[in-house]
C-alpha cells in the first residue's frame, strides 16, 4: 500500500507538471522539456548497456539524442531548415562509425556498441521527438494531452485490473507481473477515455477514436514491455530512481516512445 501511494503521489504531481507544460509553456520551453527527457532517458538507456557488459560512447549518444528534438524546433522557426533532423541522426551515424574506428583497445564489441548508440538514437531521441512535431501541429496542445492520456490510461489500467484480477500471465520470461486480464483492462480504459474525451481533444469521429483508443493502447503496452525486454538483458529492476514509485525517466515515457510517432503519422493521414 505505501508503495502504491507513493506511485499514486508522484503520478499526481507529473499530472500537474504536464498539464502545465503542454498549455501553458511557451513552444521552445516545450521543445527543451521533451529534449531534457530524451538526455534522460538516453542516459539510462547507455548505463543500461553498460551493465551489461557493452562499450558505448553515453555522452556522444545522450548529446546528439537531446539535439534532435531541438533541431525540429529550429525548423519550424526557420522553414529551410525544416525536416533536418534525418541529416543530424545520418552525421551521428558516422560519427558513430568513426568514433569505434579510433578506439585504441582491442575491442570485439564494435558492432554491438555502434548497433546500441544509434538504437538509442532511434528508439529514445527520435520517436520522443515526435511530440514536438504534434505540439506544432493545428489544435497541438490538445493532441499532445489526448496522446498521453489515452497512452497512460492503458498503464494504469492494466496495473489496477492486473494487481486485481490477473491471474493468466502475459510473457512471464520478460514481465512476470504482466498479466492478460490486466492488458485487456489497459486497453477497455484506454478505448472509453479515447471515445469519451476524444471529440473534444482532436476532432475525430467516434471510429476514428475507436481506432485510435485500440491501436495506442496496445503500442503503449508494446512499448513498456520493449522496455521490460531490455531491462531483463541487462539485469535491472528499473532504468533509473529519478521518481521515487515510479523508476527512472525511461520508464516514464516507455510506453509513449512508439505511439508518439504512429498518432503524429495518423493526424496527418486523416
């Protein structure tokens, strides 16, 4: 019970913090907390990789990851430069390649540790990143709430239905708390706070929320046991202690790393 309060409080806290982030912060301080979490994030991530055994350049990695939710800023603001973010994360690719070409150890680890620095890059600094694309987006800082909203609500669905009623496990060699009855929670409360609130957050009609209530829950259940996966390989219990109940800042935004960049697509599709 203490732990559950202790996650309960500081939920309610990030809920304020957010809220004040997405509607009142101006677009560039936006822009900075997204990149502050993809430094964090990227962090965990690299030390991660560490404990396991790999060599991987952290700062080089966490520095450029943080720079790509500010280059899509800068676009924005400079229309010539839009779209440049694939052009920094090629540069740092080959930075990647040459950084392994001038370590003096004599290393057998060459292709895994380029293989996680631009895993980190993709996975962590670019999907991340696309929240500063909704933000810019017509009607952006309902879009950004509705994503994370409607991503979250599947965590805590699935974490209240599943302390409750799971008993069927999920993918026990990679989460044994998972449990089937507490996914398909997740999902039932993402699809009602998708229909429910929906209209007023985005627009859409009621199949397209129906849609989109299905298709992000279920990314973001993917994406927290992508996490999980990662965590089990490198033997930790959570990627860091940044917040207390809840880990580190990895397993804040684990769960919105793959839906940020399908709801983005799917806003501009439809």
């Amino acid at each position: 019970m203490g732990k559950l309060l202790q996650r309960t409080a500081v939920s309610a806290a990030l809920i304020a913090i957010v809220a004040v982030v997405v509607y009142i912060f101006p677009n560039w301080l936006f822009c900075l907390v997204v990149a502050l979490f993809v430094a964090a994030g990227q962090l965990e991530f690299f030390k991660m990789a560490e404990k396991r055994g790999v060599f991987v350049y952290k700062y080089f990695g966490t520095v450029v990851g943080s720079l790509i939710p500010v280059v899509i800023f800068i676009g924005y603001g400079m229309p010539q430069l839009k779209n440049m973010e694939p052009l920094l994360i090629v540069v740092a690719s080959l930075f990647a390649f040459m950084l392994q070409l001038i370590r003096k150890d004599n290393a057998r680890d060459h292709l895994v540790s380029m293989a996680l620095t631009l895993l980190g890059l993709f996975y962590i600094g670019w999907f991340f990143s696309f929240f500063v694309k909704l933000k810019f987006l017509y009607n952006g800082a309902n879009l950004v709430a509705f994503l994370i909203i409607v991503t979250k609500s599947a965590d805590i669905g699935a974490y209240l239905v599943g302390s409750r009623f799971g008993k069927k496990e999920l993918i026990p060699r990679i989460s044994p708390k998972k449990t089937k009855e507490g996914t398909l929670g997740g999902i039932m409360l993402s699809l009602a706070l998708s229909a429910g609130l929906g209209g007023f957050f985005t627009g859409f009609s009621l199949p397209h929320l129906f849609v989109l209530g299905v298709l992000l829950a279920t990314l973001g259940q993917v994406g927290d046991l992508a996490e999980s996966l990662i965590k089990r390989d490198c033997g930790v219990k959570d990627s860091g202690s940044l917040m207390p109940g809840i880990g580190g800042a990895l397993d804040l935004i684990d769960s919105l790393l793959f839906t940020a960049p399908v709801f983005y697509f799917y806003v501009k599709t439809f």
